[in-house]
C-alpha cells in the first residue's frame, strides 16, 4: 500500500476530530496515496466497528448506532441518516449486496464519520488507536 505512514497520519487525524489537518494532509495525496487512503478507510473502519459491534451484531444494535449517528452528524452537508447508517453497516456485516445502494463517496463519509463516534465514544478504541491503526494496516495489505 502507497504512503503507509501518510495515510496512517490522515487517518489519525480525522479520527481524533482533527479535520482540518486530516483535510490538508488528504489534499496532498497524489492519485495513488489517495487510492491507499481510501482501503485504509475501509480496514480502519472494519476494525473499530469490529470493536463496536463485538459483542452484539443484532439488527436492533445497527438501529440503535445508525439512529444515534443520524442525531450526532444532523448538522452535516447534507445529514446523515439513520437508513444509510444502516445500509452501511450491514453491507460490512455481510449483506454485500447493498454496497450497490451506497455511492461510493457517501459511503466513505460514513465510515469516517462512524470511526470517529466510535473513538470518541470507545475508551478503548481511543486509548489503543495506534494498535488499532496497525491492526487496520495489516487489513489493508492483504486486499491490495
């Protein structure tokens, strides 16, 4: 994976809320940093909503974290929802076939948003992230 260390900055970053240097280190990815970045997104996501989600993966616990996602990000451009919270969440779970409901840049808005609620919210998470990171890193390596 190119920009390993970048992208683990990024990542980091936009875990920890920080945004706006999340958003510049992004802008000053070339094509295939930003195609790196992109599956990091993916395997951090998968590892902290392994995290998340470990100990109760029942549809009433996806309802329950995509109602809340959708109350924490009303304010976004646009909101979040609580159905495409949802539909992200069992697409990862599983139910692939709804990836194709999902465009592909709302789809990583949510991931991002969700890493981030779950470092927050997750003591855990947030007090281990770089083994988390690492863990995700090690995801990634084997889907490129």
């Amino acid at each position: 994976m190119a920009s390993d260390v970048r992208c683990r900055e990024i990542m980091k970053s936009a875990a920890l809320g920080e945004s706006a240097r999340a958003n510049q280190l992004y802008e000053e990815l070339d094509e295939s940093g930003r195609e790196s970045y992109n599956i990091f997104v993916i395997a951090t996501f998968a590892t902290v909503m392994g995290v998340r989600f470990e100990s109760d993966q029942s549809l009433e616990a996806v309802r329950t974290f995509s109602a809340e996602m959708a109350y924490d990000y009303r304010d976004a451009e646009p909101a979040v929802t609580a159905t495409t919270v949802e539909l992200v969440l069992r697409a990862m779970m599983g139910e692939e076939e709804l990836f194709a409901e999902i465009p592909a840049e709302e789809l990583q808005r949510i991931q991002l948003y969700s890493i981030r609620k779950v470092v927050d919210q997750t003591p855990q998470v947030r007090e281990r992230l770089d083994e988390y990171l690492t863990e995700a890193e090690a995801l990634a390596q084997t889907w490129v």
